[in-house]
C-alpha cells in the first residue's frame, strides 16, 4: 500500500489511466471487427468508411500512448490490405 501522499497520488492517477487506456483499446477492436464485418459481407463502400474510422482512432490511440506508434501503423497496414483484395476481387458473377 503506498504510504506517501505522493505515490497515493501515483495509483489514483494509474488507475484513471488504465481504464482511459482499456476503453480507448475496446471501442479500436470493436471498429476492427466491424470493418472485417463489412469485408466478409462484400461491402465495400462500408468497408472504406470503416477503415477510415478505425484509422483515425488508431492514429489518436497511438499519439496518446495506448499504442505504440508502428503497432498502430502495423494494424491498419493489414485492414487496408483486406480492403485492397476486396477492391481487387472481381465481382461475383449475378444468376441468369
């Protein structure tokens, strides 16, 4: 147990931190399996609105220290590689 004021100070602050950090992680992986949603789906122009959206939380969680800066580069090199091979893939043939 801390006994100087200060480091009651230091597990008051860790503890606010950790479920800043823990939300902020939640809602990125929550957004990720959205856009994967949308790619198995075959949607694409959903797909790209989620990929933005993760992208952007991805960048904030990264410049405020939840992540690493090349973990969140690393993420969203991979959704956009799934994006890209749903772009590429040729559209399924329609039943006559």
């Amino acid at each position: 147990m801390p006994r100087s004021l200060s480091a009651k100070k230091r597990v008051r602050q860790n503890e606010t931190r950790r479920i800043r950090n823990r939300t902020i992680k939640s809602r990125i992986r929550s957004a990720r399996r959205e856009f994967l949603a949308a790619v198995a789906a075959g949607n694409a122009d959903k797909a790209r609105e989620q990929l933005l959206k993760c992208e952007k939380m991805l960048h904030r969680a990264a410049n405020n220290g939840p992540l690493h800066r090349k973990t969140a580069g690393r993420i969203i090199g991979r959704l956009r590689r799934h994006l890209n091979a749903l772009e590429r893939a040729p559209a399924a043939p329609r039943p006559a």
